[in-house]
C-alpha cells in the first residue's frame, strides 16, 4: 500500500527521534554523529594514528567520534565560527574558515604536517532562499577542497556536506580531478526532507 504523506512523515519523525534518542544514549552531542559514523562504517575513513581536520566541527559531534577512535594515538584540529566545548585530544580554533586570518591560524597549528583526513559539515545558517543557501555552501565546499587540496596527502581522503542543488554537480567535477574515487553518500541519519548529502573523495591523487 502506498504510505500517505501523514505517515511518512510520521515515520520520519520517529526515526529522527531514534537518532536523537541514540545520540543522548551513546553520550555525543548531536545526532550529527551518526552520519561520520556511518559513513565510517562503509568506507573507513577514520583510521589509527591519524591526523584530521574537522570544518564546522560545533557542537562537536564528530570531533567526538574522532577522540573516541583515535583516541591520543592521533591529531585532530576542529575547527567553527561558534565555540565548542573541550573534547579530550582535540585542538579547537573559533573562527571564520571563509577568513584568511582563521586559515592561516588553522594552517599555522598543522605545522606543515600533511593530513589523513579533512571532513567539512560547515552550513551557512539557512535563510530559507534557496538560491543563497545553495551558493553559501557551494562556497564552503570549494574552500574546504582548496584547504584539502593543499593538505591532504597522497592518498588522503576529504568528506564534505554539501546540497543537491545548483553548482553542485560541478563541485563534484571539480573534486574528480584530486580524487581516485570521488562518490556522493546519503546517510540513513540525513533527514528525508533535507537536500543534505555528503561528497567523499578517496585517494587523493598525487598531482
Ligand atoms: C551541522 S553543524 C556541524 C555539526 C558537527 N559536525 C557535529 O557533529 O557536531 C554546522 C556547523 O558549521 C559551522 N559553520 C558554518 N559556517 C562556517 C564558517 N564559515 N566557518 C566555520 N564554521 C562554520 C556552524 O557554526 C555549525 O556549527
């Protein structure tokens, strides 16, 4: 039988509820969390004695996710424009990733140590016009690959949220040209509604 919008929505809402309920009992800060940890699950991005980057990192789920599996055998830098609470083994900067001060701070603390890892879940606030929502975060994607680009290493891999919606298809393009193996992943914990989806690159090439 065909499910009425009502009860789709009824579904969506209880499985929201699940991810929340999950949330508060595994102790992580948002649901946020499941989303690395299920694209973790398939891809195994996050591995021992890595050195990360997490863009957007506030409240700091991920950032979570990563000091449980790295534990100290790792580095992580997170980084938001909102402060985030201290996380064990984890360095936080507050600030403005679109801003150079913030980049080069960001850059000054990798100490030319490439990275294993850069994961971006940085959203402009959504003002609900599409057209500026869509290119404040197309912006975002391309400066997180910039950043990726500059510091991954051979091999490294880059995780980015991004929106279906204008520019993106060439964003994905523009990733091709750095990446093996570039694929779009849509997490079970990404809410039905929203045009959420992330982009994973593999392997960065050694250009
Ligand atoms: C969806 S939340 C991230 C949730 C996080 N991954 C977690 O697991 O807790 C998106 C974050 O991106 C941050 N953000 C948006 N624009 C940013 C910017 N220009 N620079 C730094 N952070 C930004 C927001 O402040 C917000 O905290």
């Amino acid at each position: 039988m065909k499910r009425s919008k009502t009860s789709k929505k009824w579904m969506n809402e209880h499985i929201e509820d699940h991810y929340v309920h999950e949330a508060q009992r595994l102790g992580y800060r948002s649901r946020a969390a499941f989303k690395l940890l299920e694209a973790n699950d398939k891809y195994q991005l996050i591995k021992p004695h890595i050195s990360v980057v997490d863009l957007g990192s506030a409240p700091g789920s991920w950032s979570e996710v990563l000091s449980k599996s790295l534990a100290k055998e790792g580095k992580i830098i997170a980084l938001d424009l909102l402060d985030m609470a201290p996380i064990a083994n984890v360095d936080f900067i507050q600030g403005d990733f679109r801003e150079d001060s913030v980049l080069l701070e960001l850059e000054t603390k990798l100490a030319n140590q490439p990275l294993d890892l850069v994961i971006s879940d940085m959203a402009p606030n959504i003002s609900g016009i599409k057209a500026k929502d869509q290119s404040g975060i197309i912006h975002l994607n391309e400066l997180a690959l910039d950043f990726a680009r500059k510091w991954l290493k051979p091999n490294g891999h880059f995780f980015v949220k991004s929106f279906i919606g204008a520019q993106f298809d060439d964003f994905v393009k523009e990733v091709r040209l750095d990446f093996k193996k570039v694929l779009t992943f849509k997490p079970k914990s990404s809410r039905d509604r929203s045009s959420e989806v992330f982009v994973l690159g593999q392997y960065k090439l050694d250009n």
